[in-house]
C-alpha cells in the first residue's frame, strides 16, 4: 500500500527510495488525529532541529563547504586529465617492466659488465686505499733507508725484495711498476755508492768482503747479462785498479820531473843529468804499487773464493789475467825511468826493492795464474798432436799423394803411365818422396791448425760435456760437427795455401824447382803474391764440405761401430773400450769416412790441380771445369779418384787416429 501510495504521490522515479517508502508506512499506521496534529509538529520540530545543525555547521565549516564547492567546480576539468594521466600510466607499465627486465639482465652479477667493474673496482680501491698507501710508500722507505747514517742496507734490502715480489705478483699493474721503477732507481744509487766504497784508499777486508756481499744480493736484480761471480769480480777488480792508478797519479810532480831528467839525458850537448828525482819517484812508485797490489790480490783472492768455481778448468776467473796487468804496469815504468839511474848502487836498490814488490805480489797471486798457463797447455797439446799426427801421415802416405798429382795435371795418363815414368828414374824412392818436405810442413802444421781451430770451435760449442768412448773429444750435434769441421778446414787451408802452392808444384813434373826458396822465388816473381793462393776458391769448396761430411760421418761411425764393438755396461751406458779397441774403431771410422768425403769432392780437387799446376790456362773453378770437360770429358773430374781415396783415407785415418791416441796420453 505504502509502494502504491508513493507512485501516487512522487511518480515512478521517486517511489523506489527506501526512506520515502518507509516514512509512508509509518504514516499508515498512525490515526487520522495524530497525522494532522502530532505529525506535523514532529515535522516543525524535526525542521527546526535540522535548520539549527545547517546553521552551526555553516557557521564551524563554511570555510570547507566554500573549498569544497570550488573544487567540485574544476572537478570536471582534473577528471578528465586524470583519465589521460591514467591512460598514460597504464602504457608506460609495460616499458618500466621491459626496462627493468633489461636492466637486470645486463647487469647481473654473473655476468661482466664495465659498469659493474669499474664499481667494484672503485669499491675494492676503497677497501684497499690503506694498503695502496703503504706500497706508495715503499720508495720513500727505501731513500731514507740509503740516505741514513750509517746505511742500514739489510733493511733496505729487504724493502727491495718485497717491492719486487710485488711486481711479481703484480706484473700488470701501472703503481706497482712505478713503485719499482723508482725503487729500482734508489737501489742503483745505493749500489754505486757501495761501488764508490769499494774504492776508498785504505779499504779493509772485512769492509770489502761485507760491500761484495751486499752487492751480491743486488746484482742479480740489476745486472742480467752476465754472471754474478764475474760481474762482482771484475767490479772489485776495476775499483782497487782505479784506486791505484789515482794514487799513483798523486806523484805526477815527482813525475815530472823524473820526465824533465829523461828529457834532459836524450840530449847529449845538456849533459847526464843525475836522477835524483828519477830515484826518488820509482822508490815512491814501487813502494805504492807494492802495497796496493798484495792488497788488492789478497782480497780479491777472498772475494773470489765467496763464489762457486766452475767445473771445467778452462773457464778462467777475472783475476787470473789481473796480475799479469798488473806487472805490465811495473815494467813500463821501469822500462821509461830505469835509464835514467846510472849509478850503481842507486840501480841496485830500485831492483831490491822491484824484488820485494815482485814476491809479495807473486805469493798473492800464482795460484790464480795457473788457468791461463793451462789454457796455453792445453791449445799447445792439442797443436803439437795435430802436429804429430800431420807429419806421420804426410810422411807415410807422400807416394799415393805424388801419383794422384801426376794423374790429374793432365787427363791422358793413367795410373799405370804414371808408375813407369816415376820407374825408369835412377832413384825410385828419392822420386817417389819427391817433394815431401813441402807436402810435411803443409800437412803437419795443417794438421796441427786444424785439430787446434777444431777443438776451440767444439769446445765453444760443447754443451752436454760427454764423452763417446772410442774418444776423449766433445760429442757435439751433426750439425754442429758438419760446421765446425767446414769452418775450421777453410781456415787452416787459407793459412797454408803457400805451402800447398808449393807442395803441388814440387811434386809435378811440369817444374823442376831445387829447394822452397827457389820455389817460392819462382812463383813471386811470375805470378806475384796472389800465385801463393792459386785455387783457393777450389780448394775451399773442396775441403769445407769434405771436412764437414768427415767430421761428421766420422762421429756417426764412431758410435755405431762403438756400440759393435763393445756392449754398452749397465751403470754408465756407454761401453768400455780398451786402447787397442778404441784405436781399431777410430781407425776404421777413418777410413769408411775419408773415402765417402773423397769421392764427393774428388771434382773440386781435380779442378785444384789444374788452377795451381797452370794458372795462365785455368784461371779460375768455372773456367778451368768448363775446359777440363770439353776438353777430356767428365772422366776427368774423377781423375785420380782411386789414388785420392786411397791417400784420402788412410791419410784421414791415420792422423784421426794418431791424434785421439795422442790427446788420451799426453
């Protein structure tokens, strides 16, 4: 009814309201009287209640209510920009999102970024800023340490060592090789000062022996090129040496006039001058360099022994060639000033003295002297058994050599030609020898050049030190035994290409010479110097490549019929030979090589022959093959070839063999 009632009254739009419906049925409740006299007082009051709250909250709030109503008048303007700010918002989500996910995947912890790294650099720099300061300050340590009095060296030392195993750990770091640059450079200014120490005048052993050491433990950081011993051996050397020129040259007055007397007595009109200041400068000068030169031995002999020696014998110490200096400073004095003493007895006392000073030196330093006398030795026996060797051969096997010599000047006779020839004379074995005193001084000293220029190359060239044991020479590698053997035949061959010249021609028919002299007159005065070196080229480029190959082949035989010929023993892996043994397998391995190598270069010698037998018709290697070809075919360059490999081989074998037997026993 109430519903019915409010479509009535307020019309379909306004009768839906819960409260309207509400109120009217409370009205339909009530009595007639009490809707027209009670109700509408209730509504008067109900009014007046409500009109009294409009008016206290207009007047508490109107402030608000004013706000409030001018905001709601540009509401209509900020919705609409909210909405476009909104729409704005939601398109721009999905780029934050993207870019988020695209920052954090390039800049993920498991993955290198140079963002990341120069922040976690920068964070580590931070972290470590304490520890950067103190390397930075290891330099100014180290000056103070040096500049300090006295020097504390063990501790600057040590500030060394831990800057450099800094720069070990830390090769690739700009502040740590600053750090050592410049501690590098205070080092080098401490070592010179140590340097300068070891040059004051009255140095002491102990203040020399404590400097040597703490320049020990530097030089092998500063100095990289050479060996500590002799880096530190010839410094020490070099400043006492320097120390003593210096105080020597503290006499330049009584130099002086020492040289006015000397000037004085090469003028015979002036007189004889006495010598007094002669005298007394060589008595100064002498006992100066007596003192300083036991000194300097002496300590130098106890710095010397602070450092490890070497093995081999031949390598000598700085100091075995320094007193050899040092009497060479002696003699020149006396042998400028000593003519300048007439009287006797004054000449008496500067040799006593020059006595004294020649013992005490002597006593200081013989031991030292022995590497080079040995050194001497030891080139000297090498020389004298290629000497030896080169003789026997020569001597023994000068027959083939005059055969081979007579078959190649020319390309028509034969072997059998020739014997007849050399038959038919009154004195077959004066012909036969003929020319062998040339052919035994080229051989021998030959010989004795080239086992001596051979064995200093091998043992230049010697690494490992064995031994093989047929032998007591270095094994050295094939090609290194193929060089050595070239370079050292092209030298001895150069050295003795007069004897050879010579040797040649005594032994052909083609000259008749009576004696070297007139030999070697002869070939002067048609050819000039330049025929004492007729086939050089040939000779060169027969001999460097036989000489290689031999060497060579002549090692490789060695072991191989070594091995054959004794089983190589458990302990040491190498066999044991007796002489009898050693000298049977040289000499086979002679042979075998000597003939190989002879019949490869056979053509060169040939050609050799040719150049030194008629040097006006074969002037040189390609004009004189060319010729000896056309002329009497290619047989010719194998001319001999029999002879040659006979005489080669024997030759080669009995002055290898005689050589090695010589260098095991003398």
């Amino acid at each position: 009814m109430a519903q019915m009632l409010a479509e009535q009254l307020l019309g379909p739009s306004q009768a839906t309201d819960e409260t309207v419906v509400a109120y009217l049925e409370q009205l339909a409740g009530l009595s007639v009287d009490a809707v027209q006299n009670a109700e509408l007082q209730n509504i008067s009051r109900d009014t007046h209640s409500l009109l009294l709250d409009l008016q206290t909250l207009s007047k508490k709030s109107h402030k608000y209510v004013v706000e409030s109503a001018a905001s709601h008048s540009s509401l209509c303007q900020t919705l609409p920009s909210l909405a476009r700010r909104a729409g704005d918002l939601a398109q721009m989500v999905p780029r934050l999102d993207m870019e988020a996910e695209l920052f954090s995947t390039e800049f993920n912890k498991n993955k290198d970024n140079n963002v990341i790294s120069d922040r976690k650099r920068a964070l580590r720099l931070l972290h470590n800023s304490e520890r950067l300061v103190d390397v930075m300050d290891l330099p100014p340590l180290l000056i103070s340490a040096i500049n300090s009095d006295p020097v504390n060296y063990s501790s600057t030392l040590d500030l060394y060592a831990h800057a450099q195993r800094l720069a070990s750990l830390h090769p690739s770091s700009p502040l740590i090789a600053s750090v050592t640059n410049e501690a590098d450079a205070a080092v080098r200014q401490m070592a010179a000062d140590l340097i300068s120490t070891l040059k004051v005048a009255n140095l002491k052993l102990a203040t020399g022996l404590r400097t040597i050491g703490w320049l020990k433990r530097i030089v092998l950081d500063l100095v990289s090129q050479s060996s500590t011993e002799e880096a530190l051996s010839a410094t020490f050397l070099v400043c006492r040496l320097s120390t003593l020129i210096s105080t020597l040259d503290a006499l330049s007055p009584l130099k002086d006039l020492a040289d006015q007397e000397s000037m004085h007595n090469v003028d015979p009109s002036r007189g004889w001058a006495g010598g007094q200041h002669t005298e007394r400068y060589l008595k100064r000068f002498i006992e100066i360099f007596r003192e300083h030169s036991f000194g300097i031995v002496s300590m130098a002999k106890s710095v010397d022994a602070s450092f490890p020696h070497p093995k081999d014998f031949l390598a000598d110490s700085v100091l075995a060639s320094f007193p050899l200096h040092l009497m060479g400073l002696l003699t020149d004095t006396l042998q400028t000033y000593l003519p300048n003493l007439v009287d006797k007895t004054t000449r008496e006392s500067i040799l006593t003295q020059v006595l004294y000073c020649a013992g005490s030196t002597y006593h200081a330093s013989v031991v030292y002297l022995f590497p080079v006398l040995r050194v001497q030795l030891f080139v000297a026996r090498h020389f004298a058994s290629g000497l030896g060797s080169g003789i026997t051969s020569a001597v023994i096997l000068q027959p083939l050599d005059l055969l081979k010599t007579r078959v190649q000047q020319s390309g028509s006779p034969s072997l059998s030609a020739c014997w007849r020839d050399i038959s038919r004379s009154h004195q077959i074995i004066r012909s036969l020898w003929r020319g062998t005193v040339p052919s035994t001084l080229r051989t021998g000293f030959g010989s004795a050049i080239y086992f001596t220029s051979l064995n200093s190359i091998r043992q230049y060239l010697e690494q490992t030190g064995t031994r093989n044991a047929s032998s007591a020479l270095p094994i050295l590698t094939n090609w290194q035994n193929l060089a050595s053997g070239a370079v050292a035949r092209t030298f001895a061959g150069f050295v003795l290409m007069p004897l050879t010249v010579i040797k040649v021609r005594f032994e052909s028919n083609l000259y008749s010479y009576s004696s070297i002299a007139s030999s070697a007159a002869d070939i002067r005065r048609r050819e000039g110097f330049r025929g004492f070196f007729s086939g050089f080229g040939a000779t060169a480029i027969r001999d460097a490549p036989y000489a290689g190959m031999y060497v060579l082949f002549y090692e490789m035989l060695k072991t191989k019929l070594g091995s054959l010929a004794a089983p190589p023993s458990i302990d040491t892996q190498l066999p044991k030979m007796t002489a009898s043994v050693a000298s049977s397998v040289n000499f086979a391995s002679g042979i075998l090589a000597g003939a190989a190598c002879s019949a490869v270069s056979n053509p060169f010698d040939a050609v050799k022959t040719r150049i030194q037998l008629e040097p006006s018709q074969y002037r040189n290697v390609g004009q004189a093959c060319y010729k000896m070809v056309v002329e009497d075919g290619f047989r010719s360059l194998w001319d001999g070839l029999a002879l040659r490999m006979s005489r080669k081989a024997l030759s080669s074998a009995l002055a290898w063999t005689v050589y090695e037997e010589l260098i095991r026993w003398v």
